[in-house]
C-alpha cells in the first residue's frame, strides 16, 4: 500500500513540475488552470495525509511566510554591475574590436544571450541550500527579498552539487500569460493596471508579505555569477550548461560564438527566437566568455568592458486595420481605436490599437482597408505608427469623422484636437464615470469594475452615478452571474465607500483636470464639499497649482444641474463631505517646504508617494535641479539619480522615505 502511495506521490510530483516548467520556462502550457490546479491540490492533500513522503523542495512549499515590517539592506559579496547599451551594429563591432585589442592578440570566444527585461536578482545558495535573495538597489547593497524569492515555483530551495558558496544572478520575470490574465483580474475587480510584466514583477517583488507574492507567479532565470567559492566554472557557456544540469532556471538559447560575422548572426537569430520565450526581451547580451579573460578586460565604475547589451528595436508589425470604432471616455471625449486583423506582437495577440485622436488619423491618412505598421514599446496598449501606401486598396477613403455620439446619438463638438459628447445622460459617458469612481485611487469601491459596471448600467438598476448608492441585494442578486455572497460584498463595498476621505471623493467626481493631487489640495483649502460648490475663480485661484483655466473648469462642473443632483444624492446618501483631521494635518508636515523628484521602480504607484510627499507638505517636481531637495529613488534608478548624485542632491530609498515619513 504505502508503496504505492509513494509512487503515486512520485509520479505526482513529476507531473506538476513537469506543468510548472511547461507554463513557466517553454511559455507552453498544456493543461488549463483549472486542470492544473486540481493537479496541485491532490498534491496538497497526499503531503497532508503522508507527511512522511512530502519532499522538501515540492511545489506546494511555495506558499510565503510570516510578512515583514520592511526589507533589511544586504550589502552584495559583490557588487551587481549594470551593462552599456548600444541599438547600433556598428557600435556593437567597436566593441569586439576594442575587446580583441585589449586581449593583446588573444582570440576570444563571445556568448550570445538574451536580455531579459525583467528585475535583477541576486540569490546565494551555501551548502547547496537557498540562504538569501537580495535586489539590486544601488549595486553596492540591495533589499533582502529571500522569503518572497523562494515563493517562485522554478526555484529550488535545495540542490545537490553546488560549490559550497556561490551566488547566481539573473532576472524576475512575471510569464506575460500571467501578466496578462492577473491585469484582467485586476481590471475586473477595479484594481489599477500593471503598465507592462517589468513593472508587475517589480511592484510583486517589494510587497512585504511573501504569502500575497505566493498568489503571483513570478519566475526567474539565471544567467551570471556574483561570489563562488568552490567552484570550477571556468566560462559563460559551461555556466550555461551546468545553471540547467543542476535544475536551475537559465537560459536555453545561448550561443558560443567567435568573430564579428558570426556574432552579428547569432544576435540575428536570437532576434527571432525570442518572441517564443516566456518572458520579455529586449535586446541580446554579447559577454567574452572566458573568466580569466574578463580579468584582463576588467570594469569601469559602471559596467564590465567584456559584455555589452545590443537593444532591438521595439517589436512592429504590418497587419490590416478592419474598422475604426470610437470610444466614449467619461468627460464625454471620443477616441478612435484601431480595429485589426489579430497578429502577435511581442508575445501577445493584438486585435486592437490606439489612434490618439482625429486630428492623428487626418495626419497620418488612415483609412480602413489600409496595411498599418503597429508597435508595442513595452506598455500594454499598441499604437499604429504608420500606413503602407503601397498596399492601400483602390477606392478607399479617408475615415469620416463622426458627428454623433456613437453611444447616445448626442451632437458632438470640437475642442481642440478632441470630439467631445456633451450629452449629460449618455450612457458611455456614465459607465466610464462610474467607473471612475469607484476605482481604486478614488471611492476603491470592491467588487465594482469594468464588467459589473457595465451589467449594472445595461440592466438598467444605475441611470445616474448616485443611484449606486440605492442598490440593494435583492436587485442585485437578479443580475446575471451574481451569486448572494457577490451580491452581499458588493452592497458592503459601496456601503464602505460612504468613508473615504475628502479628498479622494473629490477626484471620484471626475472633474475634468482635476487629478489627484490637486483633489487633496482641494480638500485641504475648503474643508467641505459645500464649500468647493459655492468656490468662485477668484477663491479657486488661491489654492496652488489652480489657474484661472482650471479654476473655470471647477465652477462650470459645480455649476451644472446634473453635479448639483450628484451632490445632494450623496449627501443623503450619507457620504462624508467633510475633510478629516488627517487630511488637513499638513502645516508643519515633515516635508513642509521641501521638493522632491521621484525616480526608478517603487513597491506602490508613484501617485501613492505624491499623496504623501503633498499630505506632509512637500512638493513632486519632474526633473532634478539645484534646488531639489530630496530625490526618491527606486530599483534602476537611471539619469535623473546621476544627476542627483553630481549635484550633491540628497538622495534616499523608499525604505529612508519612510523612515523620514515616520
Ligand atoms: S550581465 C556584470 N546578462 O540588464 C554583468 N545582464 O541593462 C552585468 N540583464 O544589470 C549583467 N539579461 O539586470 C547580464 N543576459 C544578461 C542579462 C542582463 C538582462 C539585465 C541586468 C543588467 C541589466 C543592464
């Protein structure tokens, strides 16, 4: 019996790692989530029942630990460099030959590798056993992230024939196939969108409780040493081969490669590759590949003189634009979107593209029918860079512009490059606006996203955005895919939201130009809701960074009957329109005076540290100058931390932020 159990716990245990390597290194998963997740509860519940059997370094380990108060800075045995960067061929064959000069007629043999663009890591493995994980942060010492990084499913926590100390380093990365359906979840719960993986893994790899990052499934590859002690490695290539023999993540696409032709080929050819690898890329890593040989050639401050990055160009393709289909925002401004015939770009599928505004259709003379060039330059939403003349089919025309809403059927009006709505009852305008609302930076009402806004709005239970605040559970238990318990949490939420301070109630009305920021400054200066309502240009004027153009914007918003309607239902609905005691301690904030430049990756949004540098009476500049007082920098911090530094700018960390913050 017990044998059998073994087995079968054996053969289990292959299995699912067999899926994690499928989803996670080949990007080709061949079972569904939900198959696969039936796979790992059965693994789950066999560990249970035979605890004796469970292996130590088994999937199910992967679950997070006690969360932290904040990371502990770890200075790095040796320092993590970063790599010059070149987009140019020519600049790529300087440097092979400034390598082949320095060898004094030494041949050297190149690896060829991709660069992965995800967040470098350093994790150090003693004994064979997983003992730290640390980030970059400044290169000289990083952030202690061991409990998150042993969250990632690809990582052993133990193996067996590794030198007794060695550390490798490499990059985290987020599958774009999780990225992309962690993004839709969000989208769906109301949550704020990840720009790109980068930022997600960034974002997932500061949060100081390993159990959430356990939810995210981040992965890693390896691809470089820091400090080895009993090692026999003696080149990148053999470092290659032996990261996968001993079960390691690395790379399985590398080339040992010798002479200028031959590494132009390979950098070619990875350039093809790489749209098959799970995780972004953004260019190839051309390394000497022999240790001894990166002696010779040695470093500057910055960089090793024996590797240097080579940047592709942002991935483009040529595909058809179908139709060109309009969107309502929630100040009623209409943007054209691209429709297209579905081609990969970068990994994903895109069937959609932005076209900005008429003004860029008329520029570019897009027409439907045409052959456009589409490019993804890491952020989630493509643009259509330009128009193959050649291929324009015989009789096309240039793209009416609408003169209606295509929503509401309202009359639409110009302002400047813009067509604006400005029907008041259009129902594209109200699904955005609630959608607004209830975002997370404003009431954060859960439950209350994109798809349930549009169920509430199309069932006809929300005509105005104040009647949220009417819905009960037996109406909303009626609609469609609404269980008791979704129903029951989501009149909760909104019961929740009546809380929310001032200013953030503020920004949820969708003012138009009002962020924000200028929403808490807004609160700040008038205290009440009332107040702002009655607030003429002359008083508006007086609150910083309001203008008169703004200032106009605010009376004419409060001046309408529909925001008038808004405002009473909220307040008899029991909202607070009033600012808190917090909202208002801003004199005397610890950073009263004081102006900041935010720079690099940071664990929350830059606007949550805008709030809280303006909430302690400082100021958010853009770029660093003389008169900057403090620069936030986070993970690759680039330029403006240069600039910092030559200046004399003091410069701190999120975690001195804090500290500073109290
Ligand atoms: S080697 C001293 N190899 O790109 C050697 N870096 O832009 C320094 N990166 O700091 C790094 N893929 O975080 C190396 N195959 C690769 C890489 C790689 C991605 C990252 C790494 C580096 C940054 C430089």
């Amino acid at each position: 019996m017990s044998l059998s159990v073994a087995q079968r716990y054996a053969r289990l245990l292959d299995e699912v790692r067999r899926h994690d390597r499928l989803y996670y290194v080949e990007a080709q998963p061949e079972i569904s989530d939900t198959a696969y997740d039936r796979l790992y509860r059965e693994l789950v519940d066999l560990e249970k029942s035979h605890p004796e059997l469970a292996d130590e370094n088994s999937p199910t380990r992967k679950v997070g630990g006690t969360p932290l108060d904040s990371f502990r800075t770890v200075a790095h045995a040796v320092p993590m460099q970063s790599l010059n960067n070149t987009y140019s061929e020519r600049e790529l064959e300087e440097f092979l030959a400034r390598v082949e000069k320095n060898l004094h007629g030494q041949k050297a043999e190149f690896a060829i590798e991709p660069k992965v663009d995800g967040v470098a890591v350093s994790v150090r493995y003693e004994k064979g056993r997983l003992v730290q994980g640390l980030t970059r942060g400044d290169g000289e010492k990083g952030d202690d992230i061991t409990e998150n990084l042993k969250t990632v499913r690809t990582l052993p926590l133990s193996v067996p024939g590794l030198p007794v100390v060695i550390e490798f380093r490499g990059e985290v990365y987020l599958p774009q196939a999780a990225f992309d359906s962690m993004n839709r979840t969000r989208e769906k719960q109301g949550e704020a969108l990840f720009a790109n993986p980068r930022n997600a893994a960034a974002g997932t790899l500061k949060l100081l409780d390993s159990r959430e990052v356990a939810q995210r499934p981040l992965a890693v590859v390896f691809y470089g040493l820091g400090e080895t002690s009993g090692s026999k490695l003696t080149n990148q290539i053999d470092l290659h081969q032996q990261i996968l023999a001993w079960g390691l993540p690395g790379h399985s696409w590398f080339r040992p490669v010798q002479g200028t032709p031959e590494v132009l080929q390979a950098v070619r050819e990875l350039d093809q590759a790489r749209t098959k690898f799970p995780f972004a890329t953004d260019g190839a890593v051309i390394k000497v590949s022999r240790f001894d040989q990166q002696k010779i050639l040695g470093s500057t401050d910055k960089a090793p003189r024996w590797a240097i990055a080579y940047k592709y160009a942002p991935e483009q393709a040529e595909t058809r634009l179908h139709a060109v289909t309009f969107q309502v925002g929630r100040t009623g401004v209409i943007t054209p979107v691209a429709e297209l015939e579905p081609v990969q770009l970068s990994g994903t599928t895109v069937a959609r593209a932005t076209l900005h505004n008429f003004e860029e259709i008329s520029r570019k003379d897009i027409r439907v029918g045409d052959s456009v060039t589409v490019e993804k330059a890491g952020e989630i939403i493509p643009a259509v860079i330009s128009v193959n003349l050649k291929k324009r089919p015989k009789n096309s025309r240039p793209i009416p512009i609408p003169t209606h809403c295509p929503v509401c059927q309202g009359p639409l009006v110009k302002e400047e490059v813009f067509l604006r709505c400005c029907s008041r009852d259009c129902v594209g305008q109200l699904k955005r606006r609630l959608q607004h609302f209830a975002h997370r930076g404003a009431m954060d009402i859960e439950g209350m996203g994109e798809a349930m806004v549009g169920q509430l709005i199309d069932a006809g239970l929300v005509q105005h955005l104040e009647q949220i605040y009417d819905l009960n559970q037996q109406e909303l238990e009626k609609l469609e895919r609404m269980g008791e318990r979704s129903a029951g949490n989501l009149v909760e939420g909104i019961a929740a939201s009546k809380k929310r301070p001032l200013g953030r109630l503020i920004f949820a009305l969708g003012i138009p130009q009002v962020g924000a920021v200028l929403s808490e400054a807004l609160a700040r200066h008038f205290h009440s809701l009332d107040a702002l309502t009655k607030a003429k240009v002359a008083d508006l004027v007086q609150v910083k960074d309001v203008g008169e153009k703004v200032a106009e914007e605010i009376v004419a918003f409060f001046g309408e009957a529909s925001t008038r309607r808004l405002v009473q239902a909220l307040k008899k609905a029991g909202l607070n329109l009033h600012a808190l005691p917090a909202e208002l301690e801003i004199r005397g904030g610890v950073f009263s005076g004081k102006k900041f430049v935010i720079t690099g990756t940071l664990s929350q949004p830059r606007e949550e540290f805008i709030r809280r540098i303006q909430s302690q009476g400082g100021s958010v500049a853009g770029s660093v100058s003389a008169k900057t007082d403090f620069v936030l920098a986070g993970e690759d911090a680039g330029s403006k931390l240069e600039k910092a530094r030559a200046l004399g700018v003091r410069v701190i960390s999120e975690k001195e932020f804090e500290k500073l913050v109290g």
